[in-house]
C-alpha cells in the first residue's frame, strides 16, 4: 500500500506543475461542453483534435484527451435529463432523470448525476491506483463462452431496465438485436438487410437510434401536445434535501462497484455499466418499486457507472495495450504518435507518465465537480428560452451530432427516421430503453458466441464447461425459472380475484 501511495505522489508531482494543470482543466471543460451538445460525443471529439498532440508535451496530451474522455461522461446526462436527448452512455438517465425533469426537480436530477459521477470517478480512480498492475490480467481470463454468458445476463435483465410490461420489453429488445445485424456480416463480409443501399453498408450508428428514438421523439411529442412550454422557468431547486441525499449514496456506490468492474472487461465499458447498475438497483434498492418514474436512484446509480467505467477503461489499455472500445483505440493511437507502446512494460518504462495520467484523474475530478455541481444554474440557463424557440435549436444540434461522426448527410435521413419510429412507439407506450440494450448487446453476442462455436468445433458444452460461462448460465437458468414462478403466482391470484403485489414484475402492462 505504502508503495502505491508513493508512486500517487510521484504521479501528482507531474500532474500538478502549471502546464498539465492547465491541459486537464482543457479537457474537462471540452469534455463536459461536447457532453451538452446532442450528439457530439468524445468519440468525434478526440478524432478532431488528434492532430493537436503533435505540438503539445506528451504528459500533457494525453491528459488533455483523457479529460475530454472523463468529461464528456460527466456532461452528457444534462441533455439526458432536460430534453430527453442522450447520449450512448446517458440513455438510462432518460428514464428517471427526465421524469424527475417533468415533477420539476431538474435542479436535484443534475446534482445528484454530478455527485454520483464524483463518487463514481473517485472509487475507479482507487481502483486504478492500486490495482491497475494486477486487474488488467483479469481481461484474460474471458473468453468468448465468458462474453456469451455475460451478454445473455444483459438480456435477461432487459426486464429491469424496462418501464412498461416484460413482454413489451422483450419484443422492443428483439427489435434492437435485429436492428444490429444491419451492416456488412464481420465473418463473411456478406450485406446483411441493407436492402441494396450503400449506407447501410456500415450499419445503423448507435447515435442515429439514439438521438432519433429519444430527441426527435420526445421533441414531436411535445410538439404534437400543441402546448406552450419552457423547461425551466422560475427558481432552480438544486440541492436535494437530506433525505434524499441519503438515499444518492447507497445506489452511487453500487454504480461505482458496477462500474469499476465492467470498465476493466474488453466490450464493456460506461454504455453497457449504465444499464447493469439500473437493473441491479431496480432488484435490490429499498425504494425499487419507484424507480422507472422519476426516482433519485434511478439517476444515482447509472451516473456512477458510467463515470467509473470511463475511467477503469484505461486500465486494459495501459495494463495490457488493448483498447476495449472506439474511444480507447483514438487514445491509443495518441500513445503512438507519441512514440509509447502501452502494455505490461509501461509502468516501468514510463512511470512519470502512467502516474502522473492516474493523479491527474483526481484533479479532474475535482474540476469536474466544480463545472457541473456549483455551475449548474448557469449550464441550465441556456435553456430558460420559449419552447418554440428551443425544439429548433435542438434539432439543429442533433443534425450536426449525426452528421460529424460520419461526415455522411444519410445518416441525418436515418435519425430523422428513427425519431418517427421513437413517436409511434410512445404512442403505442413502448419503452425504447429495451432496443438500445438489444442494440447493443445484440452484435457483440453474435460475434462472441461465432468465436466460441470456432474454438469448441461447434460444441456447446463450452459454454457449462468453462467456470466463468458456467456459474453465469445457471444464474440465468435460476433468474429464468424466479421469473417464471412469479409470474404463475401472480396469474392465480388474479384468478383467485387476490391483489397483485406491486414488486411482483408481470407480463401485462403495469397500472
């Protein structure tokens, strides 16, 4: 421990000279602007300014571009929570923090996102400090049967992360996985559903669905109430009373542990954390029969993992030099322009730097607290304008997002589509929560189970055999099974003419 210590003191002695102090304070205030704006995510963000560390001291480069990696997490649940426009790592902040928007508890949803962010960093930055040597070896021990099973918990799940009925839920996640098998086949190369166009040669982007079946949706709705609305007038609540406050700190913690955890996994990382710690609260949280309609836990939770995942991503990068999503390969390349290969030998090769990148997490956490706790007021002001005047400028910026991940203009037809697709699905009061998780989940698992049918010669004993994948099947077969019992007692009792336990989740829609 006492060397751990040591080498976090070695590592601020770097990341607090004047210089890389200023490049985090940078990255931060970038980070949390890009997380603002609909659409523009770090992943655009780093790609533009990439260039930039050729003329910029290594030590500070990277905690530039890590800041804005950190920052943008932190930055993305204010559109989540005020315009229902996320991210792909704020979706679940749609869910609870928007509702809480409409109860006019905006001021309270944006404090609690910043401090369980805060809480979220802090414990992954501790767990970089003293584990990062030894859990980047953990990434090893996976292999593809290990990320079969771990995808099919995500989908098991999808009844937790739902607020309508699990059947509904169900068929939205169904629709998500099919929506991913668009694009060109990664095995054979062959187009699947693209139905002769080229751009869906590529796929269907993550930011397309979102801000399509989130923004534009929730804008056309409000559109079609033909009401005249501001979304924040008058005084802004923002500190939570202390009951509330208490009840922020058992679900932020649980994030940051879920967090901490799936961020170290190669395919996890903050878009799978969010909603892994969502449906663990909406199982274990004392007030989880609230949560999905505008509960402090619901926003607690998902902003911690999804701050923690961000920053123990590095941890397979610089551990054992494979980057686990987009984002980490850009910062990957950024260690290459700079001439430095991350792997085993990093620490030992270049402590100054691994130290002064992990201490330098610390002091962006601060900045961060600073920009989005105290400055909340300020970031929201922006939006104190008519409602007539806002929707235009909303839509304006979900364009440019879709349109700078790809520079193609399709992309902009296919989220205009996708918003189209979001409004009948709120009219039918189908939850899109359940097709981004399919989305998500949907490829990675073809892709994982492809390799692990490759490497057992089409076996399926490897998915019980392994003791990873196997103590997750039966998890799952237990989960299965619960569900199933619950759902014939509770079909008797309303048979029975008895009342239907509100914890109990059935398969028909919810009063």
């Amino acid at each position: 421990m006492m060397e751990a210590l040591n080498n976090l003191a070695f590592g601020f002695s770097h990341a607090l000279t004047l210089h890389n102090l200023m490049y985090c304070a940078i990255g931060c205030t970038v980070g949390t602007l890009v997380g603002l704006l609909p659409g523009l995510g770090p992943l655009a963000t780093i790609s533009l300014l990439l260039p930039l560390t050729y003329s910029i001291p290594t030590t500070g480069a990277l905690i530039m571009l890590a800041g804005i990696y950190y920052g943008a997490q932190y930055g993305d649940s204010v559109s989540a929570i005020t315009m229902k426009i996320p991210h792909a790592s704020s979706i679940v902040a749609c869910i609870d923090g928007y509702q809480m928007t409409l109860k006019g508890k905006t001021g309270v949803a944006l404090f609690t996102a910043g401090f369980s962010s805060f809480i979220g960093g802090s414990v992954a930055i501790i767990v970089l400090t003293f584990l990062a040597p030894v859990l980047g070896e953990v990434a090893f021990l996976f292999g593809p049967a290990d990320y079969v099973a771990m995808m099919l918990v995500g989908f098991v799940c999808v009844s937790f992360v739902t607020t309508g009925s699990l059947l509904n839920g169900l068929a939205m996640c169904m629709i998500g996985v099919l929506l991913g098998c668009i694009g060109t086949d990664v095995n054979s190369g062959a187009q699947r559903f693209t139905m002769d166009l080229p751009f869906l040669v590529d796929g269907v982007g993550v930011v397309s669905i979102a801000l399509g079946c989130f923004g534009i949706a929730e804008i056309t709705k409000n559109l079609d109430a033909r009401e005249e609305r501001s979304p924040f007038n008058g005084k802004i609540n923002l500190i939570p009373t202390w009951d509330e406050f208490k009840r922020i700190w058992p679900s932020a913690l649980r994030g940051s542990a879920i967090g901490s955890f799936l961020g170290i996994l190669p395919g996890g990382g903050p878009t799978i954390a969010q909603f892994a710690a969502y449906a663990i609260d909406k199982k274990v949280s004392k007030y989880k029969d609230e949560i999905g309609t505008g509960c402090i836990e619901g926003v607690a939770g998902q902003a911690a993992a999804d701050e923690a995942a961000a920053r123990t991503s590095f941890i397979p990068l610089m551990s054992i030099g494979i980057p686990e999503n987009a984002v980490m390969a850009l910062m990957l390349a950024a260690f290459i322009i700079k001439g430095i290969q991350p792997g085993p030998n990093m620490i030992a090769s270049h402590p100054e730097l691994f130290w002064g990148l992990v201490a330098s997490m610390w002091v962006g956490n601060v900045f961060l607290l600073v920009l989005n706790v105290p400055l909340v007021r300020y970031w929201l002001s922006v939006f104190k304008i008519p409602y007539n005047v806002l929707f235009p400028c909303i839509l304006f910026f979900c364009c440019i997002g879709t349109y700078s991940v790809n520079n193609n203009l399709e992309d902009v037809f296919i989220t205009a589509a996708f918003g189209l697709m979001g409004y009948l699905f709120m009219r039918l009061e189908l939850d899109a929560a359940p097709l981004m998780l399919g989305f998500i989940l949907g490829p990675m698992l073809e892709e994982n189970f492809r390799r692990a049918m490759l490497l057992s010669r089409g076996s399926f004993n490897v998915f019980v055999q392994r003791p990873i994948s196997g103590t997750l099947m039966a998890l799952i077969s237990l989960f299965i099974v619960w569900q199933v019992t619950a759902f014939v007692l509770q079909q008797r009792k309303k048979g029975k003419g008895g009342v239907v336990p509100e914890t109990t989740h059935a398969l028909e829609p919810q009063e």
